[in-house]
C-alpha cells in the first residue's frame, strides 16, 4: 500500500571549485526523473468499470504493484513458500490480477493516476449487496514510491466517492487507512469501532473477493481473549515486511489517536466506514411504526 520514505543528502561549499565536464548520457524520454525533480505539473485521474479494464491496463497495474507495494517479510519463506524470499518484492501477474481482484459476474472499478504522462498510483475496487446497501470494498491501493505523501491516495479514493453505503479495507500500511477514512468518513480518529465489531463478519463473508471473505478477524474488537494489542485486524496470512508500516504508524501515532491496534506480522488492518448520509439504515434499530 501507499507508503512513504524520505532521504536528504548533503551539500559541501568549496571556495575554489574543480571544473569538470562531463558528457551526458542519451536522455531515455520514457525513464522517470528523480523524485526531487518531480513537479507534478499534470495530473490525470481516470476510472474505468469491469467492461472496460484492458489486459495493458492489467499489466501496467502488475508492474506498478511489483515494483512498488513491497517486499516479503523473515517468516514469508517458510510459511508462505520457497518462493517468498526475504526482501523480494512482492509481485503479482496480469492474469492473477485479473482472477482475484475482477471476479466474474461482481461490479468492479479501476482508478489510475497518471503524473506528466507516468503511472503514478491505481486503486481496485469491488461492489455488492449487504443488509440492502452497496458495500465498496477497495482492494488494492498502490502509490509509486516516488509520487507518495502527494494527496495521490487520497484522489483515487475520491474517485470512488459515491459509488457505496459502506466502504472497507484491509490494508497493513496506516496511510492507506487514514487516506480512505478522510474520503469516506472524517478522520482515522473517530472511526465507529462499534460499527467495524457489529458488521465485519457480514459484510466480509458477502464478499465475492476471496482474500476478503476468507480473511480471518482478529483482535479485542472481535474477541476480548485477543490480548497482543491488536484491536480491528484480519489474519490474512500475509506475511509482507512491516518495517515501513510500522515506522509510518510510529509517526501517526504521533498526530492523533491511532484506533486500530497493533500490526502483527501476516495480518492487516480492517477498516469499514459508514457514510454519513444514510448512518441511520444499519447502525440504528428501526422505530416502532
């Protein structure tokens, strides 16, 4: 998920500068300039319905989720397979892609930002019917490393405003679920955790996504014998690194009140928001006619 990372190098003054002239290499018009250069002159959000998305629009999807979302974990390896080495990238093919975030027969959505002409971040989604309410369920959310702590998040979710009742995640990077609950609810710090406890295990087990209706809930919000500091997570057996995450959590913890717990290793966090507009339908009992 979206993250961020930061590196500032040094300058030295000399008195007497060395003169060196240095032949340039060819300029390759397809390669990305260097994030302190990056200007942001133009941006493109585009959306597109499950008809619509293209096996190159896949593709490039692929390449941005294997380059960017992040690398395996120590315990990867032995649990998930030989093939989850430890500091490899986590990758995902075109065609898996397709197979578990488009669903046959589900309504689903592809939101992409282009920066200059550059992939700069994707968002999936997927929508069904709980309790006679839309449920939008973002299932990816990728920022290129070079475009993050940009507003990028934020706009591809903005771009799947209006499209639901309920929006959930389950994301093991904060900054994913503080982006989606500016969008779709306030702010990270007054999410309903009495909604997430009532609604999750409905809401998740509807799901034609399998990573979502298979997920496993996990914390003092679903059992109060879960006592390692987690709160509203999902055991998804993912063991991705959280040295990133947990240095972005560090710093929102910071900032304001962090409800979601602990992130432990192979799980995510679970976020499920109610919009405003219609909070009455399900968190409320119906009156007495």
């Amino acid at each position: 998920m979206a993250g961020s990372g930061s590196h500032r190098g040094s300058v030295t003054f000399s008195s007497e500068p060395a003169i060196q002239y240095l032949k340039q290499p060819p300029c390759d018009p397809n390669r990305r300039p260097p994030r302190s250069s990056l200007k942001m002159a133009k941006k493109v959000f585009e959306k597109c319905d499950t008809g619509e998305i293209t096996d190159s629009m896949l593709q490039e999807a692929s390449q941005l989720f294997s380059e960017n979302y992040g690398v395996w974990g120590p315990k990867a390896s032995s649990i998930v397979g030989a093939f989850a080495k430890e500091g490899n990238h986590v990758k995902i093919g075109r065609d898996r892609l397709r197979a578990q975030y488009l669903p046959k027969d589900a309504a689903c959505s592809y939101v992409k930002v282009t920066v200059d002409g550059h992939l700069a971040g994707n968002a999936f989604a997927c929508r069904w019917k709980y309790s006679n309410q839309t449920v939008c369920w973002i299932t990816q959310l990728v920022v290129h490393r070079d475009y993050r702590e940009r507003g990028l998040a934020v706009g591809l979710l903005n771009e799947l405003k209006g499209t639901g009742d309920v929006y959930g995640l389950v994301s093991s990077h904060p900054a994913a679920c503080v982006a989606a609950a500016k969008v779709f609810g306030s702010t990270i710090n007054a999410v309903r955790l009495d909604f997430i406890q009532g609604h999750a295990k409905g809401i998740m087990e509807s799901s034609p996504i399998s990573y979502v209706r298979d997920a496993k809930l996990h914390g003092s919000l679903f059992n109060p014998e879960d006592t390692d500091g987690s709160v509203s997570c999902v055991d998804t057996n993912f063991f991705v690194n959280h040295s990133e995450p947990l240095e972005a959590l560090s710093s929102v913890r910071e900032i304001m009140k962090w409800p979601l717990g602990e992130l432990l290793d192979g799980h995510e966090f679970l976020l499920i928001l109610e919009v405003k507009r219609r909070a009455r339908s399900m968190s409320r009992p119906k009156s007495a006619s």
